[in-house]
C-alpha cells in the first residue's frame, strides 16, 4: 500500500490497481479482464445492483470508475475527504464480493460487443488499434484490450471466474490512497476490508513479441471524408533508461501545438488537420505512434513530410532552445499531473505495481533534466530507422502506395 497525506485538499483519492491485464490472456481468454471490470460494477452481494454502487459514491458527489490495459487494471474513486473510509469500502466491496452473476454476463456480453462495433465506427481509434496489431502481429500486445467479437462471443462464466481467480489475489494488488486523511486510520481499514486470496495461484510469464523484419501496411476500405493513418515503430520500455530521452523526443516530434509536426505539417504544409505522436510502454517493449487525418488525395504526402520530420530527428541535434522547451513542457505536464489527488494517486500505484519502487516528483524531473540533445539523436536513431509500420482507413483500393511511402 502508499500513501501520500495532501491535507490542503478537501478530496481524497483511492487506487486499487492489479497486476493483470490484456496481455495476460491467451487466445482463450481474450478480453477477459476487460469483462470482469464492467461485471464488477454489476453489483455486489452486500449492493446487489450497478445503481446501488453508483448511488454510494455518487450521493456524496463523487467519482467512480475503472480501466483496463495491457498489464493492469485498475478501480478508482475520487470523494471529498471525510467519506474515504466510504470509498474504501465500496471499492473493497467491488474487488471482493462481486457476484458475477449469469444473467449479467449475458446482459454485460452485448454491451461489450456493442462497445466493439462503436470503435469500428470511428476510424481514428479503429486506425490506432490497427495500428498495434501491425507493430505486434499476432501477440497479445496487438489485440484490442476488449477482446474480439470472436472471443467476448465465446467467453463463459467459467472462464471469468478462472480468470479472476488467478489474477485478483493481494500479492496482485497496489493500494494507493492520495489526499486528506489520517494514514493510521486508513492503513488500518484497508487491512480489515480487502478480503482477497493471499498467496498465489500459479504465475503467468509474459509473452515476448516476435521480432519485426520489414515494414507492413494494413489497409481497410472505407468510404470516409478522411484518410485515417496510424503509422508506428517499436521503442523502449517503462524499465529502460532511455525512456526519458524518448519521451522528449516525442514531445519535440508531435506532442502539442508547437511539435513539429503540428508546425510543419498543418500549420507550414496544410496538409492535416489533427496530426500528433505519442508513446505505449510496457515491460519489455513498447511503440511510438503517430496520427494523422487527412484528405484522401494528399495522404501519401502527408506521410512522406512527417517521415521527413522523423529523419531530421535522427540527422540534427536539438538546439538549446528547441531542448530547453520540450524538457520544461514535459515537467509542467507532469507537476500539472499532480496536482490532484486522483493524479497523485495513480502514480504512486502505478510506479509500485510496475517499477517495484516509487521515484520522488523531484528524481523524475531531474532524470528529465539530465537528457541531452545527444542523447535524444542517438534514441532517435534507435527507434525512428526502424522498420515503420502503417494502418489507413479510407477511399482505398490498393495499399501499394502507401507501401512505396513508408519505404521510401
């Protein structure tokens, strides 16, 4: 458990976060964890319906919810600061005592292959999760954190339950708590209201993902006013040292209305109207992503400028000044981060459950002071000449082009 005592605010804040998400799913269990976190919210034995859970928090004004990703998942609430000892328990009530009953898997079954189909409609994130399956071919990495039509179909109560079993144990588990409170009374809650299985059942190793050897482009045929492309290489992960030289790399090439491809490609070229990267990490790997929505009739233009702007990441150092910003943009965002105490929160959780220890504010700022321009060519060169993939979404008949684009 960590805990971060803010008695100036008037809120308090509550993470349980544990160790399990997508990746950890096999083809069987695909979509899985996601299912288990809508089920959780179905009701409990002690709050049998979603409104009573709702009501709970919502009837002292506050916030409830949860996410699933690739290697976690986490339940959080967000209440003023006298009803913690309420939100804990709502929470530990949710993790530990959720029916999971038949009749809601089936109902919670179509929400969920319904929530599918809405993100096919909208090509912007359908392109991006093509875009994961292209740069993780067949892995879990690349599948959609929900699963597939296929697998959310077959998923039984059983094999929730398996699932469950296996990943919501204590050794699993990171609590984090942020805000005003008295850290003897909340330790001593959360101690006596967790009832979770205590050792392990079994462990499951992560999956590492194939190597790469030459660019893919995976294009789907859709009548669209925009071309939607999602291009992408592999990059470091949430472990390596160099993550902070490519988080600044990022922030320079497309993070913000004053990145370069922002400039460059919209505001110099005209070329797109939402245009901007950004980074995945997990533990052994991760990407670097970027986004652009543009006219059909320009897109492979519009590919060919920002692998430019990619290059000249890897052929020119930084100058002071382009530097000196990026690094002051990338510590403004983190302090503003922290400002609440839900942002406070998740990461002390986060660093636990994933890093095995907790960095103060001020060791994180510093590791991003001490990158240099030097060091953001080399990660440059690391990551950018790899092999680029591509996903299009658009008035397409062929991919040809596009191919020709990336390798050129």
């Amino acid at each position: 458990m960590v805990m971060a005592p803010m008695p100036e605010r008037l809120s308090a804040s509550l993470v349980f976060m544990f160790g399990g998400g997508s990746r950890l799913e096999d083809e069987r269990l695909a979509g899985a964890s996601h299912f288990i976190e809508h089920l959780f919210f179905k009701g409990t034995h002690r709050r049998p319906t979603s409104k009573e859970i709702a009501d709970a928090i919502e009837g002292v004004g506050g916030f409830i919810n949860a996410s699933t990703d690739k290697e976690l998942t986490a339940y959080w609430t967000r209440v003023p600061a006298e009803h913690l000892q309420l939100g804990l328990d709502v929470l530990a009530d949710i993790v530990s005592n959720s029916k999971l009953a038949v009749d809601d898997v089936e109902r919670e079954r179509m929400v969920i292959l319904e929530e599918l189909k809405m993100y096919q409609d909208q090509p912007q994130d359908y392109a991006l999760n093509l875009l994961e399956e292209v740069i993780w071919p067949g892995h879990p990495l690349g599948r959609d954190i929900a699963g597939t039509e296929e697998s959310v179909a077959r998923l039984t109560r059983d094999d929730i339950l398996e699932y469950a079993d296996a990943h919501y144990r204590m050794p699993n588990l990171v609590i984090g708590v942020a805000g005003a409170m008295d850290e003897n009374e909340t330790l001593a809650a959360v101690s006596s209201s967790v009832t979770l299985p205590s050792g392990l059942n079994g462990t499951v190793t992560p999956e590492a993902p194939p190597s790469l050897y030459g660019s893919t482009v995976m294009l789907r045929r859709k009548r669209t006013e925009q071309a939607h492309i999602g291009l992408g290489v592999r990059a470091q992960s949430y472990l390596d040292p160099d993550r902070y030289a490519l988080d600044l790399l990022n922030t320079v090439l497309g993070e913000g209305m004053s990145s370069r491809l922002f400039l460059n490609i919209r505001e110099r070229l005209g070329l797109a109207y939402d245009v901007h990267s950004f980074t995945q990490k997990h533990r052994d790997t991760g990407h670097l992503g970027i986004y652009l929505g543009v006219d059909p009739k320009k897109a492979t233009e519009a590919i060919r400028a920002v692998i430019a702007e990619m290059h000249r990441l890897c052929d020119e150092d930084l100058t002071e000044e382009e530097l000196h910003r990026a690094k002051e943009f990338t510590k403004g965002r983190l302090r503003l981060d922290l400002e609440t105490t839900n942002g406070v929160a998740f990461w002390l959780t986060y660093q636990e459950l994933l890093l095995g220890e907790i960095n103060d504010i001020e060791d994180e700022l510093r590791m991003v002071d001490d990158v240099t321009a030097a060091d953001i060519r080399r990660v440059a060169n690391s990551v950018l000449r790899s092999p680029l993939q591509a996903a299009v979404i658009g008035p397409f008949s062929r991919e040809s082009a596009f191919r020709t684009a990336i390798e050129s």
